[in-house]
C-alpha cells in the first residue's frame, strides 16, 4: 500500500472509530486529504476536524483511545487547546482539533471533506462561514507601506548590530508583504491558494516571482543585499514615496 492509499484508508479507520465511539458527529478532512487529493504524495500528512456532542469535547481530547484504535500511536502532543499533533508509528504525522458543534460557526476554516457524519449531523455545518470574511483585501498602499518600513527597521537593526532581528524584518515580514503584492502582480497559474499560509505551493502558483526568491532571501549575513533585492522589486512595480525610499538606500 502506496503513502496515498494509507492516508485514505487511515482516515477511514478514524471514522469507523469515531462512530463506534458513542459521542462523535463528524469527522471532516482538510487540506490535500479533504478537497485536494490531487496533492496527496508520501510526504503529506492528515489534517482533520473531529466534531462531537455538546458537552463531550474534553473527553475525547483528553482520552485519545479512540484514535488509537484505528492505529497504534508513537507520539503525540497536545499543541493547542482543542487538539494535537501526533505520529503513527507506521509513519502517518497527523495535526488535529477537536471541536463541539456550535463551535464550527465561529472559527475559521477551508471547505473539508466529509469522511463520516452520524445520521443527526447536519453536513451544511461543515460549509465554513467565517473564512471568507476573515481573509478580507488589504489595502495596496498598506502593503507596500509596510514593506517599505519593514526594510527600513530590519536596516536599522542590522546596523546596530542585531541581524536576527533584521533578518525577520526584511526577509520575513517584508517578504510576506512582497507575496501578497504579487497576487496583484501576477495570475496564478493554479487557483489552490492555502487561506492560512501564503507561502504554501507558492513556487507553483507564480512562477514569475521563482527568479525572485533567491535574492529576497540571501541568509543570516546578507540582510542588505536582501533588502537591495526587495526595494529594486517594489521600486520597479509600483511607485513608491521618495523620501522613504532615500532613507533605505542611505541604510543600504
């Protein structure tokens, strides 16, 4: 049995296990293993929901016994307050929250797919509300201006001596700005944008940007060069303030 095919039927034993478990309703799969199977490979792991009766959430994440009767557990620990990250000991990594029905309205979330529901369930439960309302356009001018000043920090702390800090300015925060510049700048080459992470199959979704990415991102001892690297991208795309850029390159 093929990586793929284990996920699948992993999934598959988690749900028989939570319905033979009394006080489940749902268990909805997320990521490449919910909606974008295409994506499935030996190296994707399982992200899932499990949605249970009101009162019982804390049962079922402070016993695990009914994910380890689908298969036996090598490590687990608790990451959040609804949930965990876990490895099997055959090798499946799965990340995981444990969620109460009415809760489903108030988080977000993207669309899953159902792997098993109680006949009480509702599946329309499952359709997120909140995401799309979440994730709502920034402002360009907002975009740009922070990774202007990003740079302009991330310089300065490099000139005082502190290049982690810099390097999480320019190379991090500027970038993440960067990255949404170029869903202006470019049309994806494949619409499966991951809400929560931008920098997910980004390489794929744009690669115009892929002749980019070295120079944004030189390391720990190239934070200038970095920099350099970005302002020269924002300066070529878009029109920038003048007097912000002088101050960068005076850094520089």
């Amino acid at each position: 049995m093929d990586k793929r095919q284990l996920l699948i039927r992993r999934l598959e034993d988690i749900g028989l296990s939570l319905k033979n478990s009394g006080n489940a309703l749902a268990l909805l799969a997320l990521g490449s293993c919910g909606l974008d199977q295409d994506r499935l490979d030996e190296y994707s792991d399982l992200d899932f929901f499990v949605i249970v009766r009101n009162g019982y959430k804390r049962q079922y994440i402070e016993n695990l016994g009914w994910l380890a009767s689908a298969a036996p557990v090598g490590y687990q620990f608790k990451n959040t307050s609804d949930g965990y990250k876990l490895l099997f000991t055959d090798g499946v990594f799965c990340e995981f929250a444990v969620f109460e029905e009415p809760e489903l309205a108030k988080i977000p979330f993207s669309e899953g797919r159902l792997i098993w529901h109680a006949t009480d369930f509702a599946p329309s439960d499952c359709v997120p509300v909140t995401a799309a309302r979440q994730q709502q356009e920034a402002d360009l001018q907002w975009i740009i201006g922070e990774a202007l000043t990003n740079l302009y920090v991330g310089l300065c702390r490099c000139r005082r001596g502190e290049k982690l800090s810099a390097c999480r300015f320019i190379q991090n925060y500027a970038v993440d700005r960067i990255l949404d510049l170029t869903e202006i700048l470019e049309k994806p080459k494949k619409d499966d944008k991951d809400i929560f992470d931008k920098t997910r199959r980004i390489e794929n979704r744009y690669p115009g940007l892929n002749s980019n990415l070295s120079g944004f991102i030189q390391g720990y001892d190239r934070n200038p060069e970095s920099a350099k690297a970005i302002l020269e991208f924002l300066d070529r795309n878009f029109e920038i303030n003048p007097h912000i850029k002088k101050a960068i390159t005076e850094l520089l």
